[in-house]
C-alpha cells in the first residue's frame, strides 16, 4: 500500500492509475455518447443523400407508418444491437461517408447509378447475419400462421424448412428496389 502512495520521480503509482481510470471513463463516456448519437434516424437522415433518396421511399412503407404505431428507423434495420456486430457495422459504414466526401452519390443521378450496387452489399451483409436485425422484431417463432394470408403463411413454412433468412424474399421492403436487378438479385 506504501508503494501506491511513494512517489517514484514525480508521481506515485496510485496517482497515475487514478488519472488513468479517470481518463478511460471519459474516453469510454464520450466515445458511446459519440456512437450512440449516430445511431439515431436523425443523424442518418443528416445528409441530403439519404434524407432526399431513400429516405422518401422509407416514409411509404409500413415500416414508418402502420396501424400500430410502432416504427422502426434507419439504425433498426441497418445497425446490430450487440456491441461486437455494432462495431463492426459502423467500420463499414465509413465508407459510405466516403461516399458522402467524394460526392460519389451526391446527386439523385449519381445515387441511382449506385443503387443497385449499394443495394447487393446491403442485401448480402443482411443475409450473412441471417437478417439479424429484421429478427430483432419479426421471428419464426413469434409469427401466429393463422393470422397470416394463406400465401404468406405458405411462403413462411416453406422458409423456415428451407432455412432462409429474411432478405431473401423481402428485398425491396422498406425502400424501392433497385432498376437493373437480374434474376439471381430477385432468389
């Protein structure tokens, strides 16, 4: 206990690790304030690309305004809940802001000309996390078959045996599908 409080040179150890314990809480404090805040519909709809693009498409779906009130926004179905998944996603979503320096997809011309691009990454990210984030709200297991129409209640049997995930057949759900999709985009 005597060492913690001993100065060495200048500071004592106690000392050092208090203001090191002090800093990492407010870097920690600061960088989840940061994360979180771009986690929020309005920070995605900040910049004219989205806000002016998909964002219009988004308001016309039952995924914005339904008769049950609930809505799900931007970071519900494109950011992971978990931290690990989250981290990763955000990694990835630098470089759509590099889209965004670059002026790549600035213009509604220039967006739609990637669109499709930018739709098969999405749809593709979707389906390697077994649409993790369609399920944080819509599973399997709490879907009631008899409520359902008999197509959908079909179609859900068949990808449940078939172990399909969500974005395979719901392209196109929450924003207009892209022009140029070939028949291997629609499987």
């Amino acid at each position: 206990m005597a060492r913690l409080r001993r100065p060495s040179t200048k500071y004592s150890l106690g000392g050092l690790l208090s203001v090191g314990i002090l800093l990492g809480v407010l870097f920690w404090g600061g960088f989840n304030t940061v994360l979180e805040a771009t986690n929020t519909e309005s920070f995605c709809i900040s910049c004219h690309e989205m806000e002016e693009n998909v964002y219009q498409e988004y308001k016309e779906t039952i995924h914005y305004n339904n008769r049950t009130g609930v809505r799900a926004t931007c970071p519900d179905c494109h950011v992971p809940k978990d931290w690990t998944h989250k981290m990763i996603r955000k990694i990835q979503a630098s470089r759509e802001v590099w889209g965004k320096l670059t002026g790549s997809i600035s213009t509604p011309e220039k967006f739609e000309a990637k669109r499709l691009t930018l739709a098969r990454s999405e749809w593709a990210r979707m389906k390697a996390a077994d649409s993790r984030e369609c399920r944080n709200c819509h599973g399997f297991e709490s879907m009631d078959p008899e409520k359902q129409k008999q197509r959908a209640r079909k179609q859900h049997e068949m990808a449940i045996e078939d172990k399909m995930t969500c974005i395979d057949c719901h392209k196109g759900i929450a924003h207009h599908k892209p022009e140029g999709m070939t028949d291997e985009d629609e499987e």
